[in-house]
C-alpha cells in the first residue's frame, strides 16, 4: 500500500492509500490475502484510534476504477456533513 496527500485536499486531513498491485474494486482486493493484510497494517498504523474516517468509492460513483482508500480527520468530515 503507499499512503500520500491528496494533492488537491478537501479536508484537513485528506490522505489517499492505494494498493501496489491493481485492484479494480474492494471485492478483488479481498480476494489478495496479501494486499488484504497490507491493508490492515496500514489501517491500524494510521487510522484506529485517531479519530480518522476510512472511505472508499465503488461502482458508478468509482472515477478511477482502481480501488483507493481516502482518509480524512473525524471531525472536519462531520462538520461538511452537517451543513
């Protein structure tokens, strides 16, 4: 996985993570027990327990058919969500 700066950020915190290998969707992902555990590493490195959300897109709303995880401070997203 590599984890980097969005480089037009929204957020605060705004980080992309993306798998080394291509992977078109989460279901394809899951199936790569490698990239799954990479995955989790980085998760439990980078998000539990600090307050950071973990989101993805799938399906129609996917712009880049690759799957890519963002990542955005708790709090700045609840507050874009209530306005």
């Amino acid at each position: 996985m590599v984890i980097f700066s969005h480089p037009v950020p929204s957020y605060t915190i705004h980080e992309l993570i993306v798998p080394r290998k291509r992977k078109k969707d989460i279901a394809e992902l899951l199936q790569d027990e490698v990239c799954w555990n990479e995955l989790n590493k980085v998760i439990e490195r980078h998000v539990i327990n600090k307050e950071l959300l973990l989101l993805w897109n799938y399906g129609t709303r996917q712009d880049v058919k690759q799957v890519h995880f963002y990542v955005y401070q708790n709090s700045d997203f609840q507050l874009i969500e209530n306005q």
